[in-house]
C-alpha cells in the first residue's frame, strides 16, 4: 500500500465522521453526535479500552511512521 492511499483512506474516515456528526447535530435527527458518543464510550469500561487504543492507532500511523 502506497503513502497516498493509505492518507486518503484516513481522510474519508475522517470526512465520513465529520457528515455523520453533522447529520445527527440536526434538531429531527435521533442518533448521537460525536460529542455524546464519546461520552457513552467513556462512561464504561470496555469503551475507555476502545477510546484509548483508537487515540493509539491513529498516534503510531501519524506520529510514528
């Protein structure tokens, strides 16, 4: 895999959650934004794990590599 593909995938991960958080800001809309999303994650234990390893990954492939 090529540098520029792997920065596109990060980039249309990226885009992909800031339309979804966007989408659910809206006053109709039932689901959570990002906001209270993480909030649920952070409020279990299993979550904390998820949360921590994700701000892991993506630290090794921008920072790291």
């Amino acid at each position: 895999m090529t540098r520029a593909i792997g920065v596109s995938v990060f980039v249309a991960i990226a885009l992909a959650c800031i339309a979804l958080d966007l989408f659910n800001r809206r006053p109709m809309s039932r689901g959570p934004n990002f906001t209270q999303l993480l909030s649920w994650l952070q409020a279990r234990a299993f979550g904390q794990i998820v949360v921590f390893v994700t701000w892991g990954f993506t630290g090794w492939h921008f920072f790291v590599r």
